[in-house]
C-alpha cells in the first residue's frame, strides 16, 4: 500500500529595494511508503483426534512473515488458561494439556504461552517463517469432548 502526501510550501523573498515584494508557490510531492509486513498463518488449527493418554505430537503449522524492507521479527503467543507455574502449558479440557514447540535449525523448545516471552526472532530480514508443533499431553481419566482453544499470536517488526 503506497500513500501519498502532497504538501504545499510557500516561499518568500522579501527586497529592501523601495515596496516591492516577491514571492513564489511551488508543491512538492511526497511519496510515504507502508512497510507494513504481511502476516499469514491459518485462522483454525486442526490437531487430531487424542486416542491415548500421554504425549500426543501433531502436524506442524506455521506463521509467515513478508517484509518490503529488511526489518527485526518477533512473535509472542498468549493463551487463556496457562498451568500455574508452567508457562508453556495450557489447559484444554480437565486432565487435557498443550503446549507449542518452535521447530527451527537451531531451537526446538517450547514456547512461552504468557504473551511475555518473544520466539522465533529474527534479524535484518524482509522474510520470516516460523514452524510451530503442538503437543497435547493427556492424563489418565482426563476429561473427554471437543474443545477450541484461542491462541493470540503477535508478530512485532522494526
């Protein structure tokens, strides 16, 4: 998206020579780009059925980041209902629990579910892709259902 700013200045030259003045008008055209990134990611996640009790690793999902300038990417992930004392773990249904892996070269751990902590962070870059694996850990007599749960993701640039 380009945005274009169209600014008037005038200029004035004032001559001591008797009353006469001179003045001029002159616009100047201002082009303000948007470098705004684009984010993509889907709007549901889809994990699976959970048929066992224990740890449950589901298909990947991933976050996109396209930048027209090179820029500094960050995202954040904050979910209702974290385990007390254990950020990366959210409650899905009585006894059902998940938590999100960031899976890159370098660093598959957990992420931080509190909004708090940033994760994939990248450096001077006009393109970012961030993969995300969910875990589900069910207990034994856990609760049994459908659930839905919001996971907000911020993606911060500068």
């Amino acid at each position: 998206m380009r945005f274009f700013l169209i600014v008037n200045v005038i200029f004035y030259s004032s001559f001591s020579l008797g009353k006469q003045t001179a003045s001029s008008v002159t616009n100047i055209k201002i082009t303000v780009n948007d470098n705004t990134c684009a984010v993509t990611m889907p709007s549901k996640v889809y994990i699976g059925d959970i048929d066992y009790v224990g740890m449950n690793k589901h298909s990947p999902f991933h976050i996109n980041v396209l930048c027209p300038v090179a820029k500094d990417i960050s995202i954040t992930a904050k979910a209702m209902g974290i385990s007390d004392g254990e950020p990366e773990w959210t409650r899905l249904l009585d006894g059902v629990y998940m938590k999100i892996y960031e899976n890159n070269d370098s660093n598959n751990s957990t992420i931080d579910l509190t909004g708090v902590t940033s994760f994939c962070d990248f450096s001077e870059t006009t393109k970012a892709t961030c993969e995300l694996i969910p875990i589900v850990n069910r207990e034994p007599r856990s609760a049994l259902g459908e659930f839905e749960k919001l996971i907000s993701f911020t993606v911060s640039y500068n």
